[in-house]
C-alpha cells in the first residue's frame, strides 16, 4: 500500500490496542502501543533509503528482504526493545504483540497489490503480488479515516469503533478476493480471440469495478486491456522483439534489476545514427499510452554501454535523464 494508508492502518491498530485490557488501563503503555504501531505500519519500507545507492539497487530490494520473515521478527523486536528502554517497566508481551501485529499487517498489505512482496524469503526469492487491492484503495483509507475521526473526537469507545472497522476490512478483503478470482478464471470466455497457451492476469485499479488486464499469447506478445462492468475490451498489443542487442543488454545491472523484479517485461530496439536504444517495460503499468516503468539501455554499434536508466519516468523525462545529444 501507499505511505498514507500504511500510516493510517498504524492508527487505527492503535485503536483496536485498547480491546486489550493491559493496554485500555494505562495510558503509559497506550502511548507506547501507539508509537510501536504507527513506527511498525511504516519500518518495513525502510529500505527507501536505498534509492541513494540508485535506482537499480533499489528496484531489485525494495519490499525484499525488509519485507521478508526474518525481517517480521528483527522489526517487531527492534522497535519494541527501543520502547522498552523509552518506557520502562512495560508489559513486553503485550507491545510486542501489538507491535508484531503492525509489521505483518503492513507486509500481508503489500501482498495484495501488483507490486508485491518477497515475503517468502529465505525460502523463495519469488515476488508475490496478488493484484487484488490498488496500492491506494479509497475504502480502506477513508473508512481508517472516519474512523479515527471519531475516536480522536469521542464519538464512540475505541473498543467498538476499531473492532467493527477491522470487521469490515476483513469481509472487504475476502470480497475482494472472491470476485478477483472468479473474474480472473473465465476471462478466456469473455474474449472471442482466446487461443490455449494464452493466459490472463487481472490486475486492481483505483476504481472497484474497473480492472485492467494482462493476457501473455503463447507466442510472447501481451495484449493490454480493460475488464470494466465485466466487459472485457482490449486497448494495445505490445510485440517484444528479437535482436542481439536485447540478449547483450541483459547483462547490464539497470536491466537486470527490472529483469529480476518483474516477469512481464517486454524489450523494443531502435536503431539510430551512434548504435542501438533497447527499451524494457513492464507492461502491467500502462499510464497515458505510455509503459512508464522501464530500462533503458544505449549502445554503440559494437555494444559498448553509452548511457542507462531503469525507473518510473514518462518519454519527455526520460529523454532529459539520458544524453540527449544521442538523440
């Protein structure tokens, strides 16, 4: 999920603290519930930071391992070992739970959107991204919102308002889940070009009844569309090509990162006056006709690297990023 709605679950799982009875009955401990929830909502997106190390570092590890089952426990007891020494004489199990409670939610929230996790680390370095829930979903944020609102305003216990809202988010989500994968399943029926060996991924978007679709043709080429009141209709197709600049470039660390984060890349050649612009994207983020998640590589006729780049980025930015006077 986004930072906002990571930062709103964190508030209203301070809120639901207090139908622990350890908790409602001490404001001390409250307040340590309250920054242990709230700090464990965001520390596993910590690795943010390595995006000054560049963008390719940080493509191939964010939501890696900080989001692995190591990192659940190393998180969860460092916050509350720092607490325990800003508090003293708290009711470490009870922090620790809540706290533990905040940094699994924050990572089984990141399982449901596109951009997944590596969760299952150290066993699999497999991303998991289920594709059910938008990184910015308008029902889970505004009803953390409302709810909030009216705990801070007193409109009713914290032990009544957060219960029913988690209640709520729980039937949401298994709705969610339900209608995902009853939509994903008989796709191939609604589109009259379906040949086996074509398979179908559905992705969320911000809108409830809007979905975009990814289908993979047995013969690599995607076809990019939108699935909205259940009719299925298509936007683009994307042929990825074939060149022996594409297999050189994959030895470049920009494309390797993409290459290693995402398994619905597709590579474009153009030739110019000075050699060779591969383009890899990912073709699930289509914004505006446009692919904006991608690397690009520049080559010389002979395939030395000129220039690089792997990251979000639109065509007239992208141009600015690399050396224009190749162009």
């Amino acid at each position: 999920m986004d930072t906002g709605t990571h930062l709103v679950i964190g508030l209203g799982l301070a809120g639901l603290a207090h139908i622990d009875p350890v908790v409602a009955a001490d404001p001390t401990v409250a307040t340590a519930v309250f920054i242990g929830t709230v700090v464990g909502s965001q520390i596993p997106d910590a690795d943010g930071l390595l995006r000054f190390k560049g963008n390719a570092v940080y493509i191939r590890n964010h939501r890696g391992r900080s989001h692995s089952l190591p990192a659940l426990a190393i998180w969860t007891l460092l916050i509350t070992g720092v607490l325990a020494l800003c508090f003293h004489g708290l009711p470490l199990r009870h922090v620790l739970m809540w706290v533990g409670i905040a940094v699994c939610f924050h990572v089984f929230t990141d399982l449901f959107n596109t951009y997944g996790t590596q969760a299952l680390r150290p066993i699999s370095e497999k991303w998991v991204s289920w594709n059910i829930i938008h990184i910015f979903d308008p029902f889970i944020f505004l009803s953390h919102i409302i709810a909030i609102v009216m705990w801070a305003f007193h409109i009713a216990s914290p032990t009544l308002i957060f219960p029913i809202l988690y209640g709520l988010i729980a039937v949401y989500y298994m709705w969610r889940s339900l209608d995902h994968y009853i939509l994903e399943k008989g796709l191939f029926r609604k589109d009259p070009t379906y040949k086996p060996g074509d398979s179908y991924t559905l992705i969320a978007t911000f809108h409830l009844y809007v979905w975009n679709v990814v289908k993979r043709r047995g013969d690599g080429t995607y076809q990019l569309g939108e699935l909205r009141n259940l009719k299925l209709k298509w936007i683009d197709t994307v042929k990825c090509d074939s060149h022996p600049a594409i297999e050189v470039s994959k030895n470049h660390e920009n494309i390797q990162a993409l290459l290693y984060f995402s398994s619905f890349t597709c590579a474009e050649v153009k030739e110019h006056r000075w050699g060779y612009e591969v383009r890899w994207a990912d073709v699930r983020y289509r914004h505006r006709k446009q692919y904006p998640f991608v690397a690009v590589l520049l080559m010389d006729h002979e395939y030395n690297t000129l220039d690089s780049y792997v990251g979000w980025v639109n065509d007239t930015r992208l141009e600015k990023k690399l050396r224009v006077d190749l162009y």
